[in-house]
C-alpha cells in the first residue's frame, strides 16, 4: 500500500474557498478546488452548490418515485452531504409546484432527531480508546480528516498540547517532609534499574572528566524528554537519536573537563542540528532542569533523581532497539509516516547497545562515586 505523505500547499492544490487547507475536490458544477464540505456550502458558493443540488439530486430522486428503497438510499446520501444546508423553500421562494415529479410524502423530516442518519462525533467514538490513534481514525469522515491534517500544519495544534510535566520538579527544601507528598512524587519518577557496584564494573578510580561526561548526557537527556513533552517513549527511535545527537559523550566519547564546558556542547549541538528547533528559553529550562535533576528531591536522597534519569534512559534504550511492529493494518500510520523528524537519522542496534553498556556504566558511578558540586 502506498504511502500517504503531507502535501506542500500551492496555488494548482489549495482550497479556492478558504484558502487555507489542501484541496481534494473540485465542484461538478463550475470545477471550483474545495477542500470539505463546509466550504462546498459556504455562502461565496451557495449559488452553485443550490443549483446542483437542486438540478441533480432532486431529478435522481424522482427517476423511480416508486422505489421507496431507491428513495430511501437517495435521501441517506442527501442527508450525509448537505444536512446542513436543506432545501429552503420559504427562502429560495421555491414551493412542491417546482419538482412535480417529487413525491414529498416519502421524503422523511431530515430534522427530525429520529431520522439523524450520521452519528455524531462524540457516538462515533464512544467505547473507542482515545489513546489509540488507530482506532480514532478510522472512525473519522474524509473532512474530519482533511480538518485533522489541515490543522497539523497550522500552529493551532501547538494550543492543544499542555505542557508535559517533568517528574523531577519537586523538591523539599525543609527537614520535615510531608510523606504523602514523598509517596505521590516517587510515583511518578521512572523504576530506577538494578545497579551495580561500582567496583564490579571498573577496579581503577574513575577520572574526574567522568563527572563532567555524566553532566552532559544528563543535561542532553533533560532536553530530550521537555522536545518530546514527555512523550519521549513513543517515539523511542527519533528521541534516542536525539539525545545522542546533543551528547557527545554518547555520539562520540568525547571527554569533558568542567561543567560549563560540558553543558554548553549540549547547547551548541542543539543549534548545529538540522532538525531539532531550539532557542534560549528552550535552553534556560534544560539548565534549570539539569540542576534539579542533580540536586535530587532532597539533600538526604540527592542521588534519586539522577538514577531516576540515568535508569529512564536505559529504558528507553531498550525499548528503541526492539524491531517496530509491523503496520500493514495501520492506516493511521501510514497517513502520518516519518515525517515530524525528517531529517533524523536513526540510530541502528548496535550503537544503541553500545550506548546501553555506558549508561549501565554512569549508573553505577552516580550511585557509588558521584557527588556535586
């Protein structure tokens, strides 16, 4: 099955009428680009859209006044593609003595609740998971989709996304601490993994530039998870890549000697890449983050949420290096393909198991050696 990719808007494929979504009809009548419905019916096109309407629909009806079936089925589609915009004969002037071939008897009230044909969005999707975009789909019509993709292009959709928030932001500042407020953050936080001694991994004294190289994988990492809102394991492959793209401890194994250096390759990275958009706030938060996250929710369990992080990118690790499921039944996935990191490359198994065995190796120094300042 071929795959379904965003058009680029021109003037040959954008919608005449609003001017602001992909075209994907063209009027019967007068060849004018449309996009849905709404715009097939709007006022700048009602003349035209009447007249087909009345010209075409209403002769097919009456070819079998007889067929009540026929009727029936003629009506189900008149009813899906201009309920909202029905026959008005005390506007039009129009009256029965016009479509003397149109038994009106058989025509049901296409008012009436009772004789409502197409459910509306919110029935549709009763009983649906609405965590799954595979099954929301296909329970959408061609405009809902049109509208869906039409309004991923707009910065609208920037409206509709609360900012994610990270677990790491609690902290107690006092000697006494609330131990309800204790259970209901470490609830939050990742599993942090089995972790072992320092000393069963390496028997020499670690180097002082091992600090500074944890810092800047910390420092990638914050920035990784507040780029994906959060959604950092959906999207394991793109967010692995760019955590190493930002780290070069990771990419490269490159050392670093203090902590500025460190956290400003990550923040130079970031402006040398090609797909990922940052600027200085984006910037100011990943130092802010980087600082809590070392400090950890109390001086007594400074630690924790640096092996909250640590643990939560081998996880992610994980998860990236395990094949994608097949999408032959997806048509969702196949709608929206690869095309929100388009310029990221993936990193393949190996480098992702190679990267799992350092950070295996800067989990156990942080629980055993680690201290800052």
């Amino acid at each position: 099955m071929a795959t379904a990719k965003i058009v680029e808007l021109d003037e040959t494929n954008t919608c005449k009428i609003c001017d602001n979504a992909l075209a994907k009809y063209s009027c019967p009548k007068c060849n004018l680009l449309y996009c849905s419905l709404n715009c097939y019916q709007s006022n700048s096109h009602l003349e035209c859209s009447e007249s087909f309407y009345k010209d075409n629909i209403l002769t097919e009806l009456s070819l079998d006044k007889n067929d009540v079936e026929s009727q029936k089925k003629m009506l189900e589609i008149l009813e899906g593609t201009h309920r909202n915009n029905q026959i008005a004969f005390s506007e039009d002037g129009d009256s029965e003595e016009d479509y003397p071939n149109l038994n009106f008897e058989d025509i049901p009230n296409l008012d009436s609740d009772d004789d409502e044909i197409y459910l509306d969005i919110g029935d549709r999707l009763a009983g649906v998971d609405l965590d799954d975009a595979e099954q929301v789909w296909v329970k959408l019509t061609e405009d809902e989709k049109q509208e869906f993709v039409s309004f991923l292009k707009s910065e609208d959709v920037t409206k509709l996304i609360p900012p994610w928030q990270p677990w790491w932001l609690y902290y107690a500042d006092t000697k006494v601490e609330d131990m309800s407020l204790k259970e209901t953050y470490k609830n939050k936080c990742p599993v942090i993994c089995d972790i072992k001694s320092f000393s069963q991994m390496k028997t020499k004294i670690p180097a002082d530039c091992v600090k500074y190289n944890l810092i800047n994988i910390i420092a990638a990492y914050a920035f990784t998870a507040r780029y994906f809102n959060g959604e950092h394991f959906d999207f394991s492959k793109e967010a692995v890549s760019c955590m190493v793209n930002i780290s070069l401890t990771l990419k490269s194994s490159q050392n670093f000697e203090d902590f500025e250096t460190a956290v400003k390759s990550v923040e130079q990275e970031c402006i040398n890449s090609d797909w990922i958009v940052s600027d200085s706030e984006n910037i100011l938060t990943m130092r802010d983050d980087l600082e809590k996250i070392i400090n950890g929710p109390k001086k007594s369990d400074s630690k924790y949420y640096l092996l909250c992080a640590l643990s939560d990118i081998l996880h992610l690790l994980e998860k990236a290096v395990k094949p994608t499921e097949a999408s032959n039944s997806k048509v969702f996935t196949k709608q929206f393909p690869n095309d929100h990191f388009p310029d990221v490359k993936l990193e393949d198994a190996k480098s992702i198991k190679s990267h799992s065995k350092k950070i295996e190796y800067f989990l156990s120094y942080a629980k055993d050696c680690f201290t800052f300042p």
